[in-house]
C-alpha cells in the first residue's frame, strides 16, 4: 500500500493520475489517503480517487490563473512581476520596481553596445560584410 498525506500532493492532473493509479495496480500496490476516504482497492474508493483528482486539477488551474492575474497587474502598474531578476538591475524592496545595479550596469551596457553596434552576437550578412562567403564545404579551407 501506498499512503499518501492528500490526493492532491499526489497529483493535480486526473490524466496523470489514472496513469500512476494503473502503474502502482500493475504492480499490485493500492493507494490511499491518510485524510480522505480514498482506498483503490475497491469500486467506491476508485470512484472518490477519480472524483477528488477533478478538484484537484480545476483547483490548480484556478491557482494558476490566479497567479497569471497578479503578475499581469503587476506589470501594468510598472512592477516587477517576480522569478529572477534580469541582469543589470536590483529590485527595489519599497516599491518592487527594477533599478539600475551600479555594478553591472556597465557589463549591460558593453553588451548592448556590441550587439547593436559591432553586430556581435549575430551572423554576418552581405549588407554588413561585404567580404563574407559562406563556406560551401564542412572542413575548413587552408588560407
């Protein structure tokens, strides 16, 4: 038997779910929950299992509309949504916007400067490179 806290920490997904339900019946292991009535070893408890996977997963997808919600009103105010923050800048803790970092502001600048001006980090193309060939071949020409 495999006892699990709550369905839900189990899985969010009822497709997933049904699967890993059959991998663990294939391997003669029933499931269950240690705070709901859910035992697979029997047809009510498979008819909860199935029943309790569809509030988990309209649960999650709720939650992740939700989350999609804030982050976009926070970037329409001019806040920083969250997750890492991009090279170059700090978040300030006050108002949660993006400020210049003093230390790496000049490395950003030097990148933008070389790809927008020396084309670095772009292939060359004819208009640019006049005395660019592609090479027709997959070894090396000797020069």
């Amino acid at each position: 038997m495999l006892l699990v806290y709550r369905l839900d920490r189990f899985s969010r997904s009822v497709a997933n779910l049904l699967d890993l339900i059959n991998q663990l019946e294939q391997s003669g292991v029933r499931l269950s929950s240690a705070t709901e009535p859910v035992d697979t070893g029997g047809p009510f408890g498979r008819m909860m299992l199935q029943l309790l996977a569809v509030f988990a997963e309209f649960e999650r997808n709720i939650i992740i509309d939700r989350v999609k919600s804030g982050m976009t009103a926070k970037a329409n105010k001019g806040k920083w949504a969250g997750g890492n923050r991009p090279y170059g800048y700090l978040v300030e803790p006050g108002t949660n916007t993006l400020i210049p970092h003093p230390e790496e502001t000049p490395t950003l600048r030097e990148i933008f400067r070389l790809y927008t001006q020396d084309r670095l980090g772009t292939p060359p193309t004819t208009s640019t490179n006049s005395s660019y060939k592609p090479s027709t071949t997959s070894t090396p020409t000797p020069t």
